[in-house]
C-alpha cells in the first residue's frame, strides 16, 4: 500500500479503551470510583485467575457464568496476567491507596460519628484524603463521604498514562465479555499509549470519511516501524457513501440496537446512548457508524452505566458532536461519579447538565429531562433521566432503563406534558444484583438477601402497560434489551423465549397492539418517520 496516497480507516476498525489494560468505562476515570474498582475488582479477579486459572476456564464452559468475575484466558496466560498485577500493584499504587483510604475513613465514620458535630472527625480523616473530602450527615444522622470531585481530577491521583486504546479489525459478533477481563498484549491488536482526552483519536476516526495520507496519520499517532504492517490493514482506498442528512418535514427515527436512537428533522440531529456496530458481514441486519449524519448536533445519556455511556463509541464520535447533555449530579456521592467531569476529562467540550423537568430549546422543538426511578438496586443515585422530545410537533419519549415503580410519578407528569406519540422502554425487568455493577464501591459487607433484592431492572408488563395508558402513545417500542449480538460483550444476556424480560415485553406488544398502538419489541434496526 503506498503510504503517500490519501487512504480511509476501514469501517470495521475496532476501539478499545483502557484503563491499566482493562475495558474502560466511567467509574474506571472518576478517581474515587477507579481506586475502588482497582483494588476490589480488577486485583481480585487477577490473583483469582493466577491461583486458579482451571476454575475460571470451567466456570466460563457454563454459559450461565459469563459475566461472573472470571478471566477468559486459558491457564498459558497466567504469567501474563501475574506480571499485570505486578504493573498493577506498582503503577496504581497512588489509587491502592485512596481505596484502602476511603475504606479507613468510612469504618472511623461507622464507629464515631454517632450525630454529634463532625468538626472533631477532619483531624482523623487519612492524610491520602485530607482536603479532599466533606463529612456529612443525612436529616437521620447516618454520616458519609461528600468527594470534591472536580479537585480530585486535578490530583496526582488522576494520571492519564493509565489510559490507552487498543485498535482491531472486527469481522463477527463474537466478543467476550469485556469488563472481567484484562486486555493483554498481542491478539492481533495495536496498542496505543494514548489518553482519550487525545486529538490524535479524533485525527484517525475523521478518517473514516476524510482520508489522508498513511505516513501523516502513523507520525500523529506515533506508530512505530516495527507495527506498520498491521496498522495499515486498517486502511482502505474505499471512499465510504456519502453521510446521510435527513431532509423531510417531519421527524426520522432510526433504532441503533439497544438503547440508542437517533432522531432527525432538517433541521437537528440527536443520538441517545450511542451504542453503534461495525460494519461487516452478518445475519443481522443493523445500521452502522457509516449510516449516521455527518454532524451530531447533541448526543443523550440517559444514565451512567456501561450499556449506556459507552466510551467505545463516543470516542470515535468525538470529532463530530457538538453537544453533549448528561443527567444532573448528585454532587460528590462516592456510588454516583460525576458524568459531566467524566466525559470533560475525556476530551469533550460542550458537556451540560440537565435536572428534571428543565428544558433546553433546539430548533423546531426541545429536550426536557423527565425523573428515572428505578434501576439503580435503590442507591442514591441522581445521575440519570428519561427524555422527552419535542421536535416539529411531535413527542418521543425516551425512558430508557425506567422502572415504573411509582406510577403516581407518571400521572404527574402526564398533567404537564399531555400525550405522547411515541414512548420507547427498557424491559429487561431481571436485572442483576446491586453487587454486580457495584460491589466493588462497597465499603461494607453486603447481606446476600438483600443483595439478591435489590436489582438492576426495568418495568415489567403490568408497569410498562401502567406507564402506556397514562400517557396514551401512538406507538409503542420495547428497546435496551441488550439482545443484539454485538452487545453481549457489554450486557452478557442470553434470552430465551421463557426468559421473563421476553414474555413481559411480549405481554405488553400484544396489548398495545390489541389496544390499536403499534408496538414491537425491537430488534437489530428499526426506521420510524413521524
């Protein structure tokens, strides 16, 4: 391949990003929630792993434990996974750390702030944390940690050279389950030193419709000789179609997968969740990064989980979003990290906050934020919220992962919004336990009843079908099932037609459908023009 003539990065050129090796996601930047996830989660599954690496081989033979805290390596990568830990124990010492901080400070909160003044206490915080946090008390007198996020980011314990990519061709859905493995070296990939606040990332992802030459994009990035023939694999002469840009009247709806949406009119362009696949060959039928406009002019985070604010895509949408809403914070809550200080940390320059029930305008219609309940194992967690757009005198509704355990919340907000014309919601109404996305942040033992009743799920049939004749839809469509192939690496779910999730959602199609409401449970793609 001639490295002077202008090329394109293939359409199925994978990102990965990395936090010390390992697949990273918001709680993996956040310093607080990235000490805690190091040292609870990431060292524990390793020193598992290199004890054992017979259990994990056979636990994964079961696919019922894929998800589980278990290394999908055969036992000849032990060695590999033991020098990690050594990288591990050495590099994120500072983060070790304020993980063993933390736990100090909250066990001396649990045995002496007992509701009189916490003004004595600051003399006894762990230096690691002094100046770092505020001690509070709740209106019952129950103490915790209040972090000052945003000077924690400006800390010697936030340190970039933790951050890397790792790039890849992909051509099938097959992709282990990503966040209880660490990405070790080789494997085909190209691993690239480089943080995600990075412009080099923009550089090589505009290519994927602006070429440029191979040797001006190797320098930027910095590849070396010895790694220049895989690096031009990932390059094509192949010009890409032409980005495609509603021009109708009225409003285009495009189903991603998952959670993510896009929604159009002439004259805006929002993507919710983005989630998006390659583009290779398959079964089925989806839209890839190559069907989505040119600009993005706002990109939705309903909330702050894996599935939903996905570094993956973002970083390779970077170069084309202008703005960026997240829910409004908690404001320093060690279990609820900060979405906008993340996803600025990261490189993103229009980030705004947005509380329920405020709107921002955009042409021919606005964003509102509407309360998110449910979902979160009852944590107190702020950072997440449902969509209502308005745009060209239609209503979509967004409610994402929304569990309708209130339904009095709804008759509410149906005296203030009215109807709405299209309602999409999550229905995977199993959901894990609170320990499965948040063990690590805990700080002290977890009953396993209470654990096992506190999940991470959506509506069921009869909440969903409550939620529907409130707000009197159109249409109807069940999404953020995590069923698409191309996910399972995220979500690890693997359904069957008994699986509660599928009979629930396909309760409340049929009735909406029964009710004149034209409804589905989507799946791979879905096009909707309103």
């Amino acid at each position: 391949m001639t490295t002077g003539r202008e090329l394109y990065l293939k359409q199925n050129v994978q990102l990965e990003p990395l936090f010390n090796q390992w697949y990273a996601w918001s709680s993996l930047i956040s310093p607080a929630t990235a000490a805690m996830f190091v040292a609870n989660s990431h060292l524990k599954i390793m020193q598992s792993f290199t004890a054992s690496p017979q259990m994990h081989v056979s636990a994964l033979k079961n696919p019922a434990m894929r998800g589980g805290p278990f290394i999908n390596y055969d036992a000849s990568r032990a060695p590999a996974v033991r020098d990690l830990i050594d990288k591990t124990v050495k590099e994120q010492a500072r983060l070790l750390e304020l993980s063993a901080a933390i736990q100090k400070l909250s066990e001396m909160l649990d045995a002496e702030a007992g509701g009189l003044s916490l003004e004595p206490l600051y003399a006894k915080i762990p230096e690691t944390l002094r100046g770092y946090v505020e001690l509070v008390y709740d209106l019952n007198n129950n103490p915790s940690i209040r972090f000052i996020e945003g000077l924690l980011y400006k800390s010697p314990f936030y340190d970039e050279s933790a951050q890397s990519i790792a790039l890849s061709l992909v051509d099938d859905e097959e992709r282990p389950f990503a966040l209880s493995t660490p990405v070790l070296e080789g494997n085909g990939r190209l691993h690239l030193k480089i943080p995600f606040s990075s412009a080099q990332i923009d550089e090589l992802f505009k290519m994927k419709h602006d070429p440029q030459p191979l040797d001006r994009i190797k320098e930027v990035l910095g590849v070396g000789d010895e790694d220049a023939e895989l690096f031009s694999s990932y390059f094509t002469e192949e010009a890409p179609p032409p980005a495609p840009r509603y021009e109708g009247d009225g409003v285009r709806i495009r189903y991603f997968g998952h959670a993510c949406v896009l929604i159009e009119s002439k004259d805006v362009s929002i993507l919710i969740d983005p989630l998006i696949s390659y583009k290779y060959d398959s079964e089925v039928t989806r839209y890839t990064y190559a069907d989505l406009p040119e600009r993005i002019d706002y990109v939705l985070i309903t909330h702050n989980h894996q599935d939903h604010c996905m570094f993956e895509t973002l970083l390779q949408l970077r170069h084309r979003v202008e703005h960026v809403i997240v829910p409004k914070n908690n404001g320093g809550g060690l279990v609820d990290p900060s979405l906008k200080l993340v996803l600025q940390n990261i490189g993103f320059k229009q980030v705004r906050e947005i509380d329920e029930l405020e709107s921002i305008e955009i042409p021919g219609g606005a964003i509102m934020g509407l309360p998110f309940l449910g979902e979160h194992a009852d944590l107190n967690i702020r950072t997440k919220i449902a969509y209502l757009l308005t745009l060209q005198g239609r209503s979509v509704l967004c409610a994402a992962d929304s569990n309708n355990i209130e339904p009095r919340l709804y008759e509410h907000l149906h005296r203030l919004t009215g109807d709405v014309d299209v309602i999409f919601i999550g229905m995977e109404c199993d959901g894990g336990p609170l320990s499965w996305l948040y063990g690590p942040l805990l700080t002290k033992p977890l009953a396993r009843k209470q654990d096992q009743s506190r999940r991470l799920n959506g509506s069921n049939y009869d909440r969903g079908a409550d939620l529907v004749k409130r707000f009197n839809p159109k249409q109807v469509y069940v999404y953020a099932m995590g069923q698409e192939p191309w996910l399972t690496y995220l979500t690890s779910i693997q359904y069957t037609d008994e699986s509660s999730p599928i009979v629930e959602s396909n309760k409340l199609v049929t009735d909406c459908r029964e009710r004149g409401i034209e409804s589905e449970r989507l799946f791979g793609h879905k096009e909707i023009l309103l």
